[in-house]
C-alpha cells in the first residue's frame, strides 16, 4: 500500500482531474492562440503603433494640437482689432458718410459743369474788389459775368455744396479717409472675410480637432487592439514562463478517441509479437481469455473501452516446447497498440483513465520493446493496482513499482510517465508518486493497453476498461 498516496488522497492534496484538465486545455489554447498571434501581421501593426503613439515626437504633436485654439491666437487677435476699429465713432461716421446721398451730390456737384464755371467766374470776380464792382457799368462784360457768379453761388447745389464742405460730418470723412485706422480696418476686413480664414478659425474652434486626424486613429486603433483577446493574451505571456512545457515539448501523439471508431492509423488491435509471428493475436500460458482482433474494442466519440466478456471462443496460445496451439477459451479480450505506427524513445506518456480495479482481471496501459521485457507500467489495475518497471529474470518478473492504493474507485485520473535518459517518474494528476533512477530503458517503445483474464472473473463481469485520452510528447527539435 502507498502510505503517501493515501494520505495525498485522503487529505485532498491530489489535484480534482477536472481542475487539471481545464487549466491544461485553457492554458493550451492560450499558448496556440499566442503562437499565432507571434507571427500575425496584427502583432507587427500592434508594434509599429506602440512605437509610433510612445514617442515624445507623437506626444508632443497631440499635446500642442490638444491645446490649440482660437484664443490666444492670432486670428483671435485679427478678429479683436478688427472689431475694436469696427467700433470706432470715427469709423462708423465715416462709413455712414461714404454710403450717404449727401456725398454722392456733393460728388457730382464737384464733378459738374456749374461747378466748372464757378470756379472760372470766381478766378475773374476776384480779380476785382467788391466796391469796384458794384460801381461798374451794369452792361459791362465784367459786371455781367459778376451778376453771373452771384447767380451760381447762390444756387441750391453750390449751398449745399458749400455747407456739406464744412459741416462736422465731412470733416471726419476727410480726417478718415486716407487714416491709418481705415486702411487696416480695410485690410482686417479683406482677410477675415477669406474662406481661409473662416476655415482657420472654425477649426480652432473646434473641439475635436484632435480626435479628426489621422494620428488619432491610430491612436484609437492601438487602443482598439489591446482589447484584441489575443493580444491581452500576448502582453500577459510575453515574459512569463507559463508556456515554458509547451515550447519545450512537441506532442508527437494524442488520441482523443473523439470519432465513432479506432483511428487505425494510430492503433493495431494485435500485440507487436502477434502481428510479427502469427498475424493474429495468441495468449499466453495461463491467460484465461482470448483477444480479439478488435470486436471487443470501441470508440463512441468519448473515449476508447476495452470490454471484457463471457464468451466462448477458440484462439491460439504460446505454449512451450510446442510453439502456436489452438485453444478454447472462455472469456474475449482486447488489446490495442502503436507497434505498427509509433515507437518513442524518452518524453512524456500520459493518459486519462477511469480507475476501476476488477478481481481477477489486470487492466494495464504499458511501454514495451521489441521484447517482452522490460515493461513500463503506466498504470496497472485489478489484482495489482500500481505503477512501475517490470524486468524479467530467472525467477520470473521483477517489480519496482508503487502501490495505487487510496485512489477511488470510478473516478477518472491523469496518469503520467515521465522517461529521460535518467530517470522514471510517475505522476497522478500532477503529483509525483514514483521515482526510479536506475535501469532505464534507453532504446524505442510502443504503446499497448489491455485487459487481460487471470482468474475466473464472472464476479467482475461485465467489465470495462476505459481510457478518455492518450498523447505523448517529446522534447521539441
């Protein structure tokens, strides 16, 4: 009995088989999703990115687009003058005036014909005085042409004319019309009536002026990506040694039994010895039972079952000195194996297996040479249930192995087997329960499973052996 197996089991030290499972599978399909994320053009724009939105240049860029507007500007500052001269008393009189029909007469007075000759009897009138005048002949030309100027002076248009010149009104157009302050009002109003500088100012006005570029998309696109399931899954795993089994070994085998037959390219329904000497299988000496080449194997799409059955049958037996005789038998069997596809030498067997001891009969999933010693026992259930490397020698088999006892029966475990150049160690749902240090197998094994009869087994029957899953890895090349 495993005193320590036993007190691992009764005190929960060995891990639920569900448990065991959900972490492998999770963690596996995390490391394939990582795997190819690697390689993924996704992962490279994820880093070209990365680079691209880290850097101080990039930071820089959004920081002062960030803080850009209008106020402080100098379209704000264009637009504060403009309005500024906009509200210029001078200004504003000055404009009204431009656009009054008071300068527009004053213009065309100034532009007339009457104003012409005004001007022209004005320069003759004052060539003489007053008194000098009014004391002329009233036929004289010179007093004809005075009475003449007095006419046009008096007229409406040259009062008006005359009285627009002086008032307060076209003082200030004067004053302004050739001004510093009218030209850069001018000047301020041809530019910010420019789409250009509409355009200027509605973009720093805007908000988002930020967040409508394209570096902010790509900003946003890295944001985007590190909610990608696979990237989070990257970044997490990037240093971590959590794939560490993964990148160290290759599973080289698996078989989930996941079809609704035995994949015979994986698996022979004959023993190596049987398919090399007789081409059938044979039992040996004291076998109870005979092994079917395959009706008493199954695969439902769960998993792989080994019936045992109560059934009349003849079969061949290995008997010495006289070789291959046919035999009845009471009981069929079944066997599988990878002699004809796999054989390994060193890596990690394991399997998932309903433990379920029968009296009288050996449940056994093994390693074996091209001879039938030694065996590697992955694990061994019925009359013995253990684990261990069995040799022959003169006074039969010899065992090194370890007691299964403490394990419940009907519960399924992960049985593991790990074999280097140094060393056998067995594991049950990752707890190591053996170790053998001595006497390695170093050449190639298969792989076989079978239930064999070694008593009278009605008692037990119906009996199923059943195994979920098998894989075998080897150190990745």
């Amino acid at each position: 009995m495993s005193f320590k197996l036993y007190l691992a089991s009764a005190f929960g030290l060995i891990k639920p088989t569900v448990k065991i499972e959900a972490a492998h599978n999770a963690l596996l399909a995390n490391y394939l999703m990582f795997s190819e994320f690697e390689k993924s053009n996704e992962l490279k724009e994820y880093h070209e990115l990365e680079l691209l939105v880290n850097s101080p240049t990039f930071r820089q860029k959004k920081k002062n687009l960030q803080h850009l507007a209008l106020k402080g500007s100098t379209e704000a500052a264009q637009l504060a003058e403009y309005k500024k001269l906009e509200r210029n008393s001078r200004l504003q009189k000055f404009y009204l005036t431009l656009k009054s029909e008071k300068l527009k007469r004053f213009d065309k007075i100034s532009a007339s014909e009457p104003m012409s000759n005004y001007i022209e009897l004005k320069r003759d009138v004052e060539k003489h005085s007053l008194q000098a005048l009014k004391k002329m002949d009233k036929q004289s030309t010179e007093y004809i042409l005075y009475v003449e100027y007095q006419n046009l002076k008096d007229s409406d248009d040259l009062t008006f004319f005359r009285n627009f010149r002086k008032s307060p009104a076209y003082k200030n157009y004067e004053l302004m019309l050739d001004s510093p302050e009218r030209k850069r009002f001018e000047e301020l109003e041809k530019v910010i009536s420019s789409q250009e500088f509409k355009a200027r100012v509605a973009y720093l006005e805007d908000t988002q002026k930020w967040e409508n570029t394209e570096d902010a998309k790509k900003e946003s696109r890295l944001a985007e990506m590190k909610q990608l399931p696979q990237l989070v899954n990257y970044l997490k795993h990037k240093h971590s040694t959590a794939f560490d089994f993964f990148k160290k070994w290759e599973l080289v085998f698996e078989d989930r039994f996941d079809s609704s037959k035995l994949d015979t390219e994986k698996w022979m329904t004959q023993s190596y010895w049987a398919s090399q000497a007789l081409g059938q299988n044979f039992s040996q000496l004291g076998d109870l039972h005979a092994f079917t080449d395959g009706k008493n194997i199954s695969v439902n799409g769960e998993s792989l079952k080994l019936d045992v059955r109560h059934e009349k049958t003849t079969g061949m037996q290995w008997r010495i000195p006289f070789g291959f005789v046919e035999q009845e038998f009471d009981y069929t069997s079944g066997i599988v194996s990878t002699a004809g596809v796999e054989w390994w030498k060193h890596g990690i067997l394991e399997a998932k297996v309903k433990y379920e001891p029968a009296h009288n009969l050996v449940d056994a999933i093994y390693l074996l040479g091209e001879e039938t010693s030694p065996q590697i026992n992955l694990v061994e259930m019925g009359e013995m249930n253990r684990v261990g490397l069995f040799t022959r020698n003169a006074d039969g088999f010899h065992a090194e192995s370890e007691s299964l006892s403490g394990l419940k029966a009907g519960e399924f475990y992960i049985f593991r087997l790990e074999w280097s150049a140094n060393s056998l160690v067995w594991k049950i749902n990752d707890r190591e329960i053996f170790t053998l240090t001595h006497n390695i197998p170093a050449f190639k094994m298969h792989l076989n499973a079978a239930s064999i009869v070694v008593a009278d087994p009605s008692a037990s029957l119906p009996h199923r052996f059943e195994i979920d899953w098998v894989r075998f890895y080897q150190h990745s090349k």
